[in-house]
C-alpha cells in the first residue's frame, strides 16, 4: 500500500505524489463516475469534438464564503451548508445552459466530510485528507444518470456537461480558448449596468434577475463565442416563464443529486442531497428515520 493507492487515498485524499498509473476504484456512479473523475485529473482522452460543442460552452465563477469552508466544526450541519450553497448556484446554471442549449462546465466542488460506503467520523482516519477538500463531483452527483438519455417528453432536453478542469485541459483546441465572453452580472439599477449587451473588452455588462427572455437574447447575440462565462450565478436567473418547461427541468436535475454516507451507528445512515433543499424551511440533513422514509426527494 505504500507505493500503490486506490484512487480514493490519491485524489480526495491527496497524498500529493505523482502516480505511475491510475486505476478508477473506490468511487461512484459507476463507469461514467470512473471517466468523469478521470476527466477531471486530465488524465482520459477524449476525441477533439469533445474539446468544441457546436452549441458553445457555459461556465461560471463560483461564490463560497469563507466561512462555509472554514468555520466551526465539521460536521454534518457545516458539510450540508456548504454543498447546498453550492448547489443552489448549479441549479442555476443547468437552467441558464438548459435554456441556450450550452454544455455546462461544472465548477470545482468542495466538501467538509468524505463520502464512503459504511458510518465514518468525517474523514478515514489516518489519511491526509485537509478539511475542506476538493472533491470529485461522483461525491454530490450521479453522473451515469445525467448522462441518460431521460425521455424529453418527461424531462425535457439532456443538459451536456463537462469536468470542472476542462478549460484548463491543454487539448483544448485554440478556436476555443480564443472565442471568450465574460458575462459581468450588475444591478440593474446601476448606472453602469447595460441592458443592451453592449461589449465592453470582452465582456458585457447584464443585470442579476435577468428573465427568460432575457437570457435567450443575450446568447443569440453572442452566439458564435464558444465560452460564455458569468461572474456569478447568485441571483442570475429570475426564473422560467415556460411553466411546463420549468416543470420538466425540476422532474430532470431533481435525479442529478446523490447521497452522502454515511452516520454512524444508524440504519440506513445515508442522507438524500437535495436540489431544491432552499423550498423545504424545515430541510435538515438527517437519515431516513425509517426503511419506508428511504427515498430520494422526488
């Protein structure tokens, strides 16, 4: 074990040395959790029409408060805050991708606890993990379910995605690299803030509670840039219009979301993540107390 670790031990864990060869154990969502989480180290190859979508790509600047990561114990409580601060700002830009018809690429994840398959303290004791971490998005995400071909009539249409590292991947193809659009979010009662799209070196100005329609005008203007990115995605989004269209894009990233395992010395010990965790005032990240209360939120 001294000179040859499981993936778990390399990547959450960070032993922080070069490997020779990497073998996907230890992780989730099966084979397609084993290639993301590979994508995301930059070690898969993919062929070149992975590298430029004809639709373009969507990123974003995520937002944490330091506080999330550092503050107070870690614990459940701290652990949930924080993936569900940053979950609330991914939901926002599934839909933003979801209504322009863009690959989301998925930003950096962090948590305060490991997840395993049995009742664990936080951490595995005797690693090196450091709390907060870096973590694989197969910890928080069911990667082999986004990648299904979900019937459109029921879930609208599949939402492409890539690996939070992507932009960083030297395969990236020049055309892509090159073709950028900061998208700078403002108050739309600033006086700076352009309701007009007008580009200002590379980047535009666009108000936070943008609609809809709104949305849909901004990257039909731009639609030739390969890489849209915002600022934030706090408050980005006022929200759809299309009511059965938001409908099926609730019923679609409502089966995104996993589980983390697990508390101890509880049967079931796992607890559900949740995508609309911010609607339900009384959410709190407790097992199911009961065989018959285990069920995703959906």
């Amino acid at each position: 074990m001294i000179n040859w670790r499981n993936g778990s031990k390399s990547m959450p864990q960070q032993l922080r040395l070069e490997p020779y060869a990497v073998h996907t154990t230890f992780q989730y969502a099966g084979t397609e959790g084993k290639r993301h989480r590979l994508r995301e180290a930059m070690f898969f190859y993919d062929e070149p029409e992975y590298y430029d979508s004809s639709g373009g790509f969507l990123s974003f600047k995520p937002s944490i408060p330091k506080a999330l990561l550092l503050d107070g114990a870690h614990n459940l409580e701290s652990h949930f805050s924080l993936v569900n601060y940053q979950l609330k700002q991914i939901r926002t830009a599934l839909a933003i991708a979801s209504l322009v018809n863009r690959t989301l690429v998925m930003p950096p994840l962090w948590c305060r606890l490991d997840r395993m398959w049995f009742g664990h303290p936080g951490i595995l004791e005797g690693t090196l993990t450091r709390q907060p971490f870096l973590c694989p998005m197969d910890h928080i995400f069911e990667v082999n379910v986004m990648l299904k071909d979900l019937p459109e009539e029921e879930f609208g249409s599949k939402i492409d995605f890539r690996e939070y590292s992507f932009l960083q991947n030297p395969r990236l193809p020049k055309q892509v690299k090159e073709s950028f659009l900061e998208v700078q979010l403002c108050d739309k009662q600033s006086s700076w803030c352009d309701p007009n799209n007008q580009t200002y070196g590379g980047a535009i100005r666009f108000p936070k509670h943008s609609t809809q329609e709104m949305i849909t005008k901004l990257f039909s203007i731009h639609k030739d840039v390969k890489v849209v990115e915002f600022s934030s995605m706090m408050d980005a989004f006022q929200g759809f219009s299309d009511k059965e269209r938001e409908t099926k894009f609730r019923n679609r990233i409502k089966r995104y979301v996993g589980i983390w395992c697990c508390v101890m010395n509880h049967d079931p010990g796992h607890i559900y993540y949740d995508m609309y965790w911010d609607e339900k005032p009384d959410w709190k990240p407790n097992p199911p107390m009961t065989r018959e209360d285990d069920h995703p939120p959906w």
